[in-house]
C-alpha cells in the first residue's frame, strides 16, 4: 500500500522537486501544503502516513504547526531545514516536540540540489513513516519535561580538573552508536547521568557538520556532565561527553600514552558518518575490550552492530535499545540479532545501568 506523504514548503519550486523526488519512488501517494497552516488542516482531513515539513514559512511556520499537529494528531514528521546553526536550533526544537527525523537542505532554503539527497530524503521518509507514535509524540513524547530540564540545569558541573585517561589504566570508556531520533533519545539519557559519572563517554550520531557544535551546546545545558564537540584531537577525561563531529569520522588514538578522541576524513567503505563502526573498531584498537561498554541506539541500518559484538564478544558489555522505545529499531535490532547485545534495555533504564556498572 502506498504512503500517504504530505510535503509541506511555501516555496512551489521546493513542492514541485521533493514531489518528482517521491513520485519516481512510486511508493507514495502524495499530497502538498503551502504552510503551516494548511498543513494542519490537511492533517486532520487527509490524514497522511507521513509529513515533510520546512521550517520557515508565511502564515505559520513549521514549529508552530508542527506543535499543533502533535496536540491534535500526532503523526510522524520529517523536518525539512536549512544547514545553518539557526536551522540547526530549530531543528533541535523540533525533534523536542515529536518531529522523527530531519534532512538538511544542501543549497539553502530554496534549494536546487535536493537531488544530492534524493536517496537519504526517501529512506528517511519511509523509516518515518514507520516510527511508532504515542500520544504525546515519538515513543510517547520524547525531550525532557520541564521538571528534568530544571533539575538538570541546577546541577553544578564538576569544579575539579578531570585527568586525563592514559591507555594502560583505562578503566572505562563508554561508546554510543545512534542515528534517526537520536537527539531526543541522547536527552533522555544523558541529563541522567550524575556530575560525578567516572568514565568518558564518545558519540557517534548521524549529523551534518553544522549541526553538531549546536546540538553538543544544548546538551551541555541539559547535563550535570560537559558536552564538547570532538572537533581537534582531544585526551579522554572521566566524565566528559564527546559528540563526534559531523562530516567526519570520530576515532579513538593513542597519543604519547593517552587516549584521545579526534576526528577523521570519512572512511568511504561506510554508509553513514560519524561511522559507529568506525568508532567501535578504533576503540577495540586502543583499549580493552573489559573496559568498554558500547550502547546501540535507535536509528536505521546496522552501523556499528558488527564492531559492537566484537566488543561484547571480547569480553565488554553492551546495550541495545528496546523495540519498545527505539523510534527506528533497525540499529539495535542488528546488535540483538548478531547476539552482540548484554541487555536490551528501554531508553528510560539506560542511564541507571550505565551508573550501576561504572560503580560495579
């Protein structure tokens, strides 16, 4: 049966691409709506599988509608943005609300190279139309109440020096793969680990480059812990929250003794960057595997389930994210079906068993 697909974008050039775009898939059947407004409308008359939806618009603007969709009939959304910090914030506000999933414009705005993306675009839009929704939004409402977010922003952050991990006493290093609905899944988890969290933690999340010193921003506010982005060679310290940088691959290194993470020219052999894989087999490399715990969560695909039962099979432990709560449980579902999965957890226990083994 044919995915009912709305497209949402004030421009009629931006309409008529993404709908050629889809339109050559043949799965769709396709509806089109010049705002924020109709696009509620529509929504609620047509009830589409799945909508596309940019984020500046007249009359009323993607977020705007998109909180109204979410209230009124919650359906899975794919943000449509531009690749700039400003797009970025608003993106990040977006998957807050509910929105599944974002593709980034190459060209701006109005953009005349949508092509470039064409497969992404598609596969995305399907993957959506997948995700499991609950009143409230994605996977029964994903971002931080409002009682976390003030609980979180009060934690003081920790006043000493954090040393920094020399390769022959590492004693642990935590490593998380993630992909579609993975920002707000990362703020279910992270603003739960405690100021005093003892080992460092690096992340592999599909995204644009100009998205990731933003979103490693927001989630310093979030988290008793700090959050950088791995954009230069930087030694591990306990405690610190790594984002790799988008547009490249995050490694693990052995710099004169010291563990590092920096980052690395995409590694064309690989689908998708930062590469979970990548990560997981660089880390394999430099430390041991007793020492790691590898966390797989939600996205499309398999990046990294290979490189994390490698882990788990050498004597480290690992996490996948439950069907339950993953949005897209393509990721976590290859980690479990290789049996390279110690727990398969939901999102909400994932920080508590994170905490249990650190202190174990």
């Amino acid at each position: 049966m044919a995915i009912k697909l709305l497209i949402v974008d004030d421009s009629a050039l931006m309409r008529r691409q993404l709908t050629q775009i889809f339109e050559a898939d043949g799965g769709f059947e396709i509806r089109a709506a010049r705002n924020g407004q109709e696009a509620i409308e529509e929504n609620l008359a047509w009830q589409p599988d799945v909508i596309t939806l940019d984020i500046n618009m007249p009359v009323m603007d993607g977020i705007t509608a998109l909180s109204h969709i979410m209230a009124t009939r919650p359906v899975p959304v794919v943000m449509v943005s531009s690749l700039t910090e400003k797009g970025a914030m608003a993106t990040f506000e977006a998957l807050a609300l509910g929105a599944v999933d974002y593709i980034a414009k190459p060209g701006g705005t109005i953009s005349l190279s949508i092509g470039e993306i064409e497969r992404e675009l598609v596969a995305k839009v399907k993957a959506a139309a997948r995700a499991k929704l609950k009143a409230g939004g994605v996977a029964g409402g994903r971002g931080l109440t409002e009682k976390l977010r003030e609980e979180r922003k009060a934690a003081a952050k920790p006043a000493f020096v954090r040393r920094s991990v020399a390769a022959e006493e590492a004693e642990g290093l935590v490593l998380i793969g993630v992909s579609t609905g993975g920002p707000s899944t990362l703020e279910e988890i992270l603003p739960r680990l405690p100021a005093d969290y003892p080992f460092p933690i690096v992340i592999a999340q599909h995204m644009p480059a100009s998205f990731t010193g933003p979103f490693a921003a927001r989630m310093n506010s979030l988290c008793a812990l700090d959050v950088v982005e791995a954009n230069k060679p930087m030694e591990l310290r306990p405690g610190t929250i790594y984002l790799g940088k988008g547009g490249a691959d995050v490694v693990i290194a052995n710099r004169a003794g010291k563990l590092m993470v920096l980052p690395k020219p995409e590694n064309p052999n690989f689908l998708w960057h930062p590469s979970v894989e990548v990560l997981g087999r660089s880390a394999l490399e430099h430390c041991e595997a007793s020492a790691l715990t590898g966390v797989m969560l939600t996205g499309m695909g398999y990046d990294g389930a290979d490189a994390f039962t490698e882990i788990k099979k050498q004597g480290g432990r690992t996490i996948a994210e439950s069907e339950d709560s993953a949005v897209v449980f393509g990721m976590p579902k290859e980690l479990i079906e290789r049996s390279g999965a110690t727990l398969v957890l939901p999102v909400h226990k994932i920080a508590t068993q994170l905490v249990s083994w650190a202190r174990n």
